[in-house]
C-alpha cells in the first residue's frame, strides 16, 4: 500500500485548514465541549463554530446561516476548498497509520501539525497521534470532521 496519495490528501487538508484549531485537541479540560466545537483563529482573534454546522455543511452543501458571516468573508476557490476538505474521507489501514506515526517522519509531521492546533497540557503530539488513528478507524474513514 503506497501511502503517498494518502499523504498528499492529508497535506492538502492541513493547508487548507491550518489555522482551524480543532476542538478535542485545543483543550483537554472540556471534553464535552470541545467535541462540538472547532476553533477558528486569524491573528489574535479566535471564534468557535459547531461542528454539528460544519457537518451540516459537509452533507448538504449549503451553509447553514450560523456559518454565512463565515463564508461571505471567504472567495468562491477558498470555500470550495473548505467543502471538499470537509467531505473528503479516506480509508486508511489503521496499522500502517500508527506505524508511520511513530517514525520519525511521523512525529515530525505531528510537531508541526501540533503548531496549529496548541494545547494547554503540551500534550498536542499524542493527542493528534491518537486522534488522527481514531478517526481512521472510524467506519467511513478518516475526515477532517471524524476527529472525536
């Protein structure tokens, strides 16, 4: 199994959504909350949207207006890049997955994923690492919304 394609999707995705901080990784102290909420920073401003509105977004196609405001800052290309990274899913062999991460490719790649999304506890690389294998366990495969 070659993993380059897996790893193009995965940057890509990473770019497009490099300063979303999501939620279950940004703060260890609100899990609950932190499950239905992604972070959204731009300098030193920082805004939460649902992630049940983003899901909405993913399955309909159409924002739903608690995202308008969001979206009439955003041009044509940039929201359509959204909307692919939200619906793109990608089914990965959750072994390979955990190996790769725990090489040392894998945990460069992690660290400077881990520069977006900060925690509080300094934790932020065994977060994303367990994160990144839960969601690729999930059923319909990894996606930027199976982060649990």
């Amino acid at each position: 199994m070659s993993i380059r394609p897996n790893f193009r999707w995965f940057s890509s995705v990473a770019s497009v959504l490099g300063s979303i901080s999501i939620g279950p990784l940004s703060d260890a102290t609100s899990s609950v909350k932190a499950a239905e909420t992604v972070v959204v920073r731009k300098g030193i401003l920082e805004s939460s949207i649902s992630v049940a509105d983003l899901r909405e977004l993913a399955e309909t196609g159409k924002v739903p207006a608690k995202l308008q405001a969001y979206a009439n800052l955003l041009s044509e290309e940039q929201r359509s890049k959204i909307f692919r990274a939200l619906q793109a899913k990608i089914p990965l062999n959750v072994v390979g997955l955990s190996n790769l991460l725990n090489t040392g490719i894998g945990t460069a790649i992690l660290t400077d994923l881990t520069t977006v999304i900060p925690r509080r506890d300094g934790g932020g690389v065994e977060a994303l690492q367990a994160a990144l294998v839960q969601g690729a366990n999930a059923p319909e495969g990894l996606s930027v919304l199976s982060f649990k």
